[in-house]
C-alpha cells in the first residue's frame, strides 16, 4: 500500500471515528430530549385540564370541556375512585391516575404510552384526577428526523474530511514520490539528478542530505575517474624510463655488468609504487589538513632528479628564504607536484633548474624555473592534451588539480624568458578551495 492511500485511510478513520463518537451520544441525548419534552407537554395538558374540571365531575348541570389535543394525543377525567367519567384512556385508572388521586402528580411510560396524570383539588381533598397520554414512539419520530440531519452533517464533514486528507495526503506523498524518483535515477547511474525543495521542512531536510550525498558521490567518481587517467600517464612515464635504462644496458655498448642499470631501474620502480600509492590516497582520501614540511619535501626531490639533471649537464639549485610562513596541506600531493614541476623543467626546459622557496605576502610561494627560451602566449600549459594534438600535457594539468583540492593555486608566473611556474601553498589559516 502506498503512502499516499495510507495517509488517506488513517485520516478518513479517524474523521468517521470524531463523527462517531461525537454523534451517539448526541443522538441518545436528543432522544431523551424529545421524550422529557413530551412528558412535559402531557404535564402541563392534565394541569390545564385540571383547573377546569368542577367540584362534582358527575354533575351533568357543570359538564367538563375538553380542549382540543394533536391527533394521537388522549384526554381522560377520572372521579375519585380511579373510573373514567369523561374524555378517552383506560376504564379503570392505572398507575398515573392512581398517583394523582393520592394527591401527587405522576408521569411514567405505560406500554406504549406516555402518561401524566395531575391531581383535581390538593392534600386529602383529591375530588378527580386528569391523565393526559400520547403515543411513545412520537419522540422517536421526532428523534429521527433530527438524526437524520445529524446523519446528513456527518455525511458532510466526512466527505469534507475525505477532501482534505486526498489534498494533504498529495501534498505529504508527493515529495517522498519525488525523493523515490531522485534516488531511483541516482540507482541506475545519473548522478546529476537532484531532489526539488517541497516546502515540506522534514522531506526537504531529506532531499538536501540526498543532493549532497549525490554531489559528495559525483565529485568522488569524477576525481577517482581524473586521477585514473593521470595515474596512467604518470606511470607510463615512469615505465618508459625503466625501459630506456634496461635496454641501454642490454645493448653491445654498454659495460658488462648491469647491475648499475638494475639498481636504477628497481629506484624507478620502487618511484611508480610510491606514486601509485599516492595518487590512489589522492583520489579516495579528503584534502589532508596538517603541517606541510616543505624541506623535507624539497630534499627528497632533489634526490629524484639531481641524477637526470646532473647526467644532462645542468644543475638543480635550491633556494631556501628565512622567515617562512607555515603551510598545511598533504605531502602526498606536494610530492606529486613538485615531480611533475620538475619533471616539465627537464624534458621542456634547458640549462640550470632552480627552486626557490619564499614568502609572498604571507603565503608560501614555491618557484620553479629553467633557462629555456619560454612559452608563446597562446600556448595553454595547463590544458589537457586533445584528440587535435592540443594541450602541453597531462601532467601539469594533474599538478594544478592536485594543488587546487588542497587550496592552494598553481600558476604560470611567466612565460618567457626562462619560464616560471609559481605554487602558492595553502596557509594555516586557509580553506580548501576559497
């Protein structure tokens, strides 16, 4: 059963059990109502007819006058031995009459009667009595026609409640309808789709912990997804070196003992290992708030690629200022980044490598240039490579998400000559992402 038809039933119950328990005792109480008004009036009949009757009701000179009554309705005068003298009722008094002559006033149902009897004279000079009846079932028919307005009421105030809990019910449904479809699209692989606002405060509390979920999701498998391709990029790289250095020393030139060229090629290896391990913590693991050690980031990568720089006649300078300000950040990313910084200066760049490390207006600045002749203006450094042959690499577009998921900003801070590119860390006080 759907939410919406449970809403539906509880409210409709609920209506017809309000109506219920408010209508019975309303309609016992309009009964007793109609019959102590009958009585009443049969009361109030026999006293009238009381006052009229003469002092000797068998004295044909002084005849009693009997006023006229609703169809149905009996007028009796009774002599004091309880005998029928004038009018309709019993021959022989009963119950009420016999009451009334012993000086009290009765009313009480006889069979299907309703009968008052009243006294003619008062205390011990009882001369006659009056009993005034009427059928029973007349409260009951009048009863009944006020229940049926009752019953229309009823009729009306369910159906209004009918109306109102079709109307609520939609409006309450309708949002989980559409939490149900969200998630039902977010199950099958859409993980744009997004829950609407409703108005409803509860459901859309709901919708929002959904959409951000979605988004926390998307953004997870987006990145994974980007980090996937950049790990393959940086790893063939890793691979092709490896190669080179293997079949340099399987070639008729080379020395005799390999040992050299396996020891370097297992350093490259163990390098791919180390950078797949960090790339996948990367893209699984939120940004890494603690204290960046920068110089102990700069010394390890200076003894990655001093060797290259050194096999190709140019030196790798590092430049270290006082007074630095703190940085928080992850040293996986900063590990990444600065390879992939140096590993752009020594295949595109030319002469010496320097790596300076500064203050810039209280952020921690990383500079990173070559004497190379430089970058033309329309050349986008960071563009990932396109089926055109456009883009200037992966692996500085690799570098600049890696730097920006940690909040900092990497930029090309010149071009030419001698390119620069500027890494500013994220400080202490900092936000990912502001």
């Amino acid at each position: 059963m759907t939410v919406r038809r449970r809403l539906l039933r509880a409210t409709v119950v609920a209506v017809v059990c309000a109506v219920v328990l408010f209508s019975v005792p309303l309609a016992v109480a309009v009964l007793r109502l109609y019959r102590q008004d009958e009585v009443r009036e049969l009361q109030q009949l026999a006293d009238r007819v009381a006052v009229s009757v003469p002092a000797d009701v068998h004295d044909r000179r002084d005849p009693v006058e009997l006023p006229p009554v609703e169809p149905g309705t009996r007028i009796g005068v009774y002599d004091s031995e309880g005998r029928l003298v004038l009018g309709s009722g019993p021959a022989p008094g009963d119950g009420p009459v016999r009451d009334a002559l012993a000086g009290g006033a009765a009313s009480r149902r006889v069979g299907d009667w309703l009968v008052a009897a009243a006294p003619v004279g008062s205390g011990e000079r009882v001369r006659a009595a009056v009993r005034a009846s009427s059928p029973a079932d007349e409260p009951v028919r009048r009863a009944a026609v006020t229940w049926g307005g009752m019953l229309g009421l009823a009729a009306a105030a369910v159906g209004v409640g009918v109306v109102l809990s079709v109307r609520s019910s939609r409006r309450l449904a309708r949002p989980l309808e559409a939490l149900a479809a969200t998630a039902a699209q977010l199950e099958t692989g859409d993980l744009t789709a997004r829950a609407a606002p409703s108005g409803l405060p509860e459901a859309d509390e709901v919708a929002a912990a959904l959409n951000r979920a979605a988004e926390r999701i998307e953004q997870l498998l987006r990145r994974e997804r980007a980090f996937s391709t950049d790990a393959s990029h940086q790893l063939r790289t890793a691979l092709t070196r490896v190669r080179l250095e293997l079949e340099s020393a399987l070639s008729v030139t080379a020395p005799t003992d390999p040992h050299d060229a396996m020891r370097t090629a297992l350093a490259s290896l163990t390098h791919m290992e180390t950078t797949l391990g960090d790339l996948l913590a990367l893209a699984r693991d939120v940004p890494e708030r603690a204290p960046l050690d920068m110089g102990a980031l700069l010394a390890e990568a200076e003894r990655r690629w001093h060797g290259d720089l050194a096999a190709a006649g140019r030196p790798l300078r590092v430049v270290v200022e006082e007074g630095l300000p703190g940085a928080v950040g992850s040293p996986r990313a900063g590990r990444q980044v600065l390879d992939v910084l140096l590993a752009n200066a020594v295949v595109h760049g030319r002469g010496a490598v320097t790596v300076t490390v500064r203050d810039a207006a209280g952020v921690l600045a990383v500079d990173i240039e070559d004497e190379g002749p430089g970058l033309t203006e329309d050349q986008d450094v960071f563009a990932r490579p396109r089926g055109d042959g456009t883009g200037h690499g992966i692996g500085l577009a690799l570098a600049r998400s890696l730097v920006e998921a940690e909040g900092g900003r990497l930029m090309l801070s010149r071009r030419a000559p001698h390119p620069r590119f500027t890494w500013l860390v994220a400080g202490g006080q900092n936000e990912p992402g502001r």
